[in-house]
C-alpha cells in the first residue's frame, strides 16, 4: 500500500512538471506567427490599459472595388428629363466664344439623347420638336446632322406629312439617338429659318440696330414657339422696336418684361397655367446683360451689376434670388413646371400640356428652312453632234453617233 501512494505521487510530480513546463513554453511562445509564404502583415497596435478602445480603421478598397452608396427608395433623387449639368458646362464655354445663341438654347433645354415628351410631341436633343416640324425639314436637319438612314426614316414616319397635320397621337420607333455634337449640328440649322422670321417680324433696320446677346435672346423665341406662336407677341415687337429707336436701360427693361411663357397643364381632369419662371430669367437676363447669364453657368463671384441685373429679372416671375450661392440651382429649385413635369412622368402618369399666348392654347408652328437646290444646267449641244471631221471621207465621233453625212 505504502508502495503505490509513492507511486502516485511521483507520477503526479512529473505531470505537474510537464504542466508548468508547457505554461513556459506558451508563454515563451510568441503571440503572432509568421508565415514566410504570405506577406507579412502589420505588427499589432499596442494600447495601454487606461485608454479607451479605438475604433478599428476602415479598409479602403481598391477604385475598381468601390461600390457606390445604397440610397433608400424614397431618397432616390429624381433625374430630370434633361441633362442641364452637362449642357451647363459646355454653354460656358460657347458663351465664353460668343455663340450667345448656343449658350442660352444648352442652358435653356438642356439635352437628351432619345426623343422626349415635349409640349406638343416629341423633341429631341435640344428641343427639337419632331412631331411639329414637316418631314422634309426633319430630313434635311437629320441628314445634315450625319445620322444614318434607318434614323432618318424613323424621325420621319412621326413628322408632319406635306399637306398634313402633326400626329400628336404618334410615337417614336426605338433606336433613335444623337449625340450632342450632332444636336448642335440641328440647332444651326433650326436657327436659320428661326432667324429669318424674327428680322422680317421686326424689320431689318429694328435688327442691324440690336446687339448680338439680342438678336439670341429674339431668335430663341421663335425656336421655342415657332413663328405662329411668337409673332403674336406684340407687346414684345413694339417695346423692342422704342428701344432700338431709343436704347435707354429703361427701355430694355420693358423688353425684357416681355420674356413671358406660360404652358397649360392637365392634372387630373383639370388644366392648370403655369410660367415657365427660368426662360423669363434666363432670356431676360441675356438681354439686359451679357454678364448676369454667364454668372448662372458658374459659381465664380459676380459683379454688383450682374447682381442688380439678376434681381430685376427674377422679380418679372416673383423668384427669390440669393446672388450670393449658386443661382443656376435656386432657378431649378423654383422652376415649378418642370418639376411638376418629372414628377408625373416618374409617376408613370400621362403629361399633356401646351404653350399659351394671350391666355389662350396655341399650337406651334415651325417655318421650314428652304433649302438651296442647285438647277442642273443642260449640257450644250455640241457641232454636228460631236463628230469631227478628219478628212473628207473620215469622221471621227462619239460612240454610237451617226456622222452627220450619214444621218
């Protein structure tokens, strides 16, 4: 008996040995391991005991790995039908070349690369009403503008037929796209016969005596009505002919007054009128001064001018202008039209609404651009058909013509 507690005993020593020398071995053993067949990784960050947890950091992947942020449904920003930010940044720069006419159409349209719900129709790029021009316009404009014929076609079969009517009931084919190079391309084009009907509307003197921001801001209200629509403005052509006559600030301001665009819009089952308060801001700003439009195509510091300019144009429609942030952004802000227009669309609702003068709808009508086509000039007849004569029983003629002795 006494043999085996001896035993045990010895036996327990050893394995409390091994325990303790394992206890030593692991705290000997290092904490982190290193494997020389992976890259090394960063040594652990010490903290004191005192000190609060930090925050671990967060890894920032790799550009090609980065996934935009979820946005909640509800938050989603509404895309307008146009693309003005785009527009906007190329419209500085015609501004800055002196197309004042391109500027003011980018920034008032803005751009899209398919065919859109206009007023009355469809419209393309920068408001290039489809449905309202005629079919040989739309051709030339589409052609001149190098899009391929299956494009042509398509714009074509919704345009008004010689003779004919505008379908507003028609729809666009699918795969009609532009881009904004060719969209310049048709504002070009639109703009002449645009430019034809305002200097006959106002008479050539009243037009070599305006300056060139003027005669954009005037050839812009043909393009956007068309010359049904804008020669019933004649409120406009008697304050714009004084003040060619008398060009005194107060005189342009009464022009600039004029610049007033009001669309008829079905909600439910009731019409609702509401201005088109940007277009007021933006032609009248143009006409007054050059400076007060460019000061809406960037967030550089305007002139105390500019600012005097852009709160006279702002109070025509009762807009509140702060000139102090981005005013291109506070005209979207109160731009009720268009937001009331996108709305319906994302709400999958039906939007009819149509331009009005004198209080009363109208319909557009676009004056086509004449276009130049060279009469073939007939080939003059030659001497005895062609045929030379090389000696007195030789002739020598074009083939399959008769020498004249033989006919």
């Amino acid at each position: 008996m006494k043999i085996k507690i001896i035993v045990l005993a010895i036996s327990a020593c050893f394995v409390l040995t091994a325990c303790n020398e394992d206890k030593k071995t692991e705290q000997n053993k290092p904490k982190y391991s290193i494997d020389l067949s992976k890259p090394e990784p960063a040594p652990p960050t010490v903290i004191p005991a005192s000190a609060p947890t930090p925050t671990p950091p967060v890894e920032t992947p790799a550009p090609s790995q980065v996934q935009p942020p979820v946005v909640a449904p509800e938050q989603t920003p509404q895309k307008g039908r146009r693309d003005r930010g785009t527009s906007t940044a190329s419209a500085l720069t015609e501004f800055n070349n002196g197309n004042y006419f391109h500027s003011l159409v980018m920034t008032s349209e803005g751009f899209v690369n398919r065919p859109y719900r206009d007023n009355m129709g469809w419209a393309l790029a920068y408001g290039w009403n489809i449905t309202m021009n005629g079919q040989s316009a739309n051709r030339a404009y589409a052609t001149k503008a190098g899009l391929d014929k299956s494009t042509v076609e398509k714009i074509a079969q919704i345009s008004i037929a010689k003779g004919g009517k505008p379908n507003l009931e028609a729809t666009p084919q699918p795969g009609i796209n532009i881009n904004p190079q060719q969209g310049l391309v048709i504002v070009d084009e639109m703009k002449k016969p645009s430019e034809a009907a305002a200097i006959a509307w106002l008479g050539a003197s009243t037009w070599d005596k305006l300056k060139p921001n003027q005669h954009a801001v005037l050839v812009d209200h043909f393009y956007r009505l068309g010359g049904g629509g804008a020669k019933q403005y004649t409120t406009m052509q008697k304050a714009v002919k004084a003040y060619a006559v008398n060009p005194t600030e107060e005189n342009s301001q009464k022009v600039a007054q004029t610049f007033v665009y009001k669309y008829r819009i079905k909600i439910g089952e009731e019409w609702q009128v509401k201005q088109d308060k940007r277009a007021t801001a933006l032609l009248g700003s143009l006409w007054l001064n050059p400076e007060a439009f460019s000061s809406m195509l960037s967030n550089k510091p305007i002139s105390a001018s500019a600012s005097q300019t852009l709160q006279k144009v702002a109070s025509y429609s009762n807009l509140k202008i702060d000139t102090t942030k981005s005013v291109s952004q506070q005209l979207d802000e109160q731009d009720e039209l268009e937001k009331l227009i996108t709305q319906m669309e994302a709400e999958g609702k039906k939007v009819e609404y149509q331009p009005m003068v004198n209080e009363k709808p109208i319909i557009p009508t676009f004056e086509e651009q004449k276009l130049e086509v060279k009469p073939q000039q007939q080939a003059k007849a030659l001497p005895n058909n062609g045929c030379v004569k090389v000696n007195q029983q030789v002739w020598k003629c074009p083939a399959g013509v008769i020498p004249p002795e033989l006919q």
